[in-house]
C-alpha cells in the first residue's frame, strides 16, 4: 500500500472514527483503526461489537492495500504532525505502516486487515430502503431524548432509545424508569413502511456528535436503513458511515405513562426556571437531589423552589408563572429537571401535574402536543 493524504483530512477522519475503537476487548485488533484504499479513496473504520464507523477521506492511491494500525498511537501521531502532506506505505508481507511527513517519519507495527471484522458499508447496502432525515432535526431529537435513556447495563433494553418510522411520522423515546422523553416530527419524505427498533444510547450520541463535525450542507440528509438480517441499523452521511446493533428486546408501553390531563399548569420563562434549579441543585445534590417546588396561583402566579443540605445550608429560589389550577406542592430530582429544560429550546415551557405522588410533565410552548414531551417521577416527601 502506497497512500498520500492531507494531515487535516487524516486527523478529522481519525476523530470521527476514533470513538467507536474497542477500550476493553478480548480481539487486539479491535484496538486498532483499519486503513484500506477504497475507490481513490482511503477509508478508515473503527468498531467496538455495538458500534461501527466508516470514513472515507480523499488520498492519493499509488498502490492498493490495507492494515490496521494502533489507534491511539496513530490518532496521537498524527495529531502532532504539521498541516502538510503524509505518505504512508506499507510493505507486501509486513504489518509496519511507514508514515512520512515534513521532517517526521515513524514506523507503525499493526495488525493484518483480514483479522478486522466487516463492517457493513452503504455501498453494500446500497439496495434496502432507507428513509431520509435532515441533520440537524436528527441531531435536535437525539440530544432531547437519548439523555433520559438508562445506564445501568442490568436493564439492557431501557439503555436503548426507540425509533418508530410510521410512514411520514419519527418518534423517539427513552426512559431510565424515573424519567421519560418523547419526541416525533414531521418527515418531509415518507418512510417506506412502519419499522419499530431499539438503538443503543450510546450510538445515537455518537451519530449527534459526527453530524456536529461534519460540514454538511442543506441539501445532505442523513440516510437510515435496517440492514437486511435486521439486527443492525446504519445512518449514511456524505463520507461516513456509523453502524450499530439493535436491542432485541420489547420496549415498555410509554403511552401509558404520560399523563393525560392535569390539576395544576403553570407557564414560566425557560431560562429563569432553569437559573433557578442550577442554584437550587448546588444544596440538592448532598440530599439525592431533592428540590420542593411550591406552585402558587396569582397575579402573577410563582413557584418557589426550595433545596436543602443537612451539612451545607439551604436555598430558596421564586419565578413568576402563569398558573391555573390548584395549588400545587411536590419535590423531584432537580438533575432531572436542569437535564430537559436545558434542551428545550423555547423561551417558555410548561409544566404540568396532577397531584404531588403523581408525575410531573414538561412541554415547550409554541410547539405541537406530539412534538415534545418530558415526564418525571416525582420524589417521596421528607
């Protein structure tokens, strides 16, 4: 393999890809990134058995060939490297990647490309349907739910994030079991037919953090598809393929969950209410997190909420709100609340409740009932 690529282009393709390489694997070579000439051009592929990045960067192909190669070492390299030329050639028969650029050369012990596992690439996927979603919409979804999805790997299907493509319809959902986000839009291109999956967390944030990297422009989507046996699902973007498994598993009914009417709403100002719990979570988090919030009707209406830490002191913190409804006091995880109202992006929200044992419902104003909707379990009094 003979191959000569731009420093940048090197570095920003090995950032993309350099996530999704194995940290704890029992297969050295998951440890390692693939480089492979591909159709003029050099791809480099990560995976971790969950997820599977593909990048394609421009290069110039002297002579076809592949290898892996230490990611770490190569990404660290790399990186130290200035913005100018790199040829990289590998010898047939041996696993060294000899790599020059200005007054630097290193010599790269790697692992032979027939040990990395296949990665599924769109090319090969070129014949299934996909459904088209624009980047940032995709991007926004993600960071309003995948957030709320579980960590705890002893609950393997609640760390996944559910996906239904329903004809012009995408929803998403996740919960950990104390808190729930739901969020759908509009396609403007129909799905080929209904498809209902379980993505891991993990991957999704993954996919939200290339789309931020890459350079996409209006008229890039990123293109979805269940892979033919349907245990994996890959989003295509211009240059860069992510693959990763799905959950097998039924996820919980969460219509179920959300409440369907309420006693006590009050509209408030996003960024006061979020102020607020910020200052209100400094006391709360030595107490589990545990904030009293006081909703009183009025003119203005208020909500006052109150943070206490055996060892540090106490805070009281007020907004003014619209209110109807009956008075209202209940505690909740301030995380849980500083965690959605820092992805609501409008300058109200609302929030919702029927009594105080029962969950508490966030909903940004001036958007669609369907679009947007959080709910929290509330917390036992003390």
């Amino acid at each position: 393999m003979r191959v000569s690529v731009l420093q940048e282009n090197l570095a920003k393709g090995l950032s993309i890809v350099g996530r999704a390489v194995a940290t704890r694997s029992t297969l050295p070579v998951l440890s390692n990134i693939l480089l492979e000439t591909d159709h003029s051009q050099l791809k480099l592929s990560a995976m971790n058995m969950e997820i599977g990045i593909n990048c394609w960067i421009g290069a110039m192909i002297e002579e076809e060939g592949a290898t892996t190669v230490p990611a770490r070492l190569l990404s660290d390299f790399v990186n130290s490297l200035p913005k100018e030329r790199i040829e990289m050639t590998l010898e047939a028969g041996k696993q060294i990647l000899h790599l020059e650029c200005a007054r630097y050369d290193a010599n790269i012990r790697g692992i032979d490309a027939t040990e990395f596992p296949i990665i599924p690439t769109h090319r090969r996927q070129s014949g299934l349907p996909f459904v088209e979603v624009p980047p940032p919409k995709l991007r926004r979804m993600i960071e309003q739910v995948a957030f709320a999805a579980a960590t705890d790997e002893s609950r393997p299907t609640l760390t996944g994030v559910f996906v239904r493509f329903d004809n012009d319809r995408l929803t998403m959902a996740a919960t950990d079991g104390f808190r729930l986000a739901v969020r759908s839009t509009v396609l403007e291109e129909p799905a080929p037919g209904s498809v209902a999956v379980i993505i891991p967390s993990r991957a999704l944030v993954e996919l939200s953090r290339i789309i931020g990297v890459m350079d996409l422009s209006e008229d890039d989507g990123v293109d979805v598809t269940v892979t033919e046996a349907r245990n994996q699902i890959m989003f295509h973007m211009p240059g860069v393929d992510l693959v990763s498994q799905l959950i097998e598993a039924t996820f919980p009914d969460y219509t179920r969950i959300i409440p369907d009417s309420y006693n006590t709403r009050a509209i408030v100002d996003t960024a006061q209410m979020l102020n607020t719990l910020k200052v209100a979570y400094l006391f709360a988090r030595d107490s589990a997190n545990f904030v009293r919030l006081n909703i009183t009707p009025g003119d203005p209406g208020r909500i006052r909420f109150t943070a206490t830490s055996a060892d540090m002191g106490d805070n009281e913190g007020e907004v003014d709100a619209v209110v109807e409804g009956e008075p209202l006091e209940a505690a909740f995880n301030a995380k849980y609340m500083i965690d959605v109202l820092s992805v609501i992006d409008t300058p109200q929200v609302i929030f919702e409740a029927v009594s105080a044992r029962r969950p508490g419902v966030f909903r940004p104003v001036g958007v669609g009932p369907e679009e947007y909707v959080h709910v929290i379990m509330p917390m036992s009094p003390k």
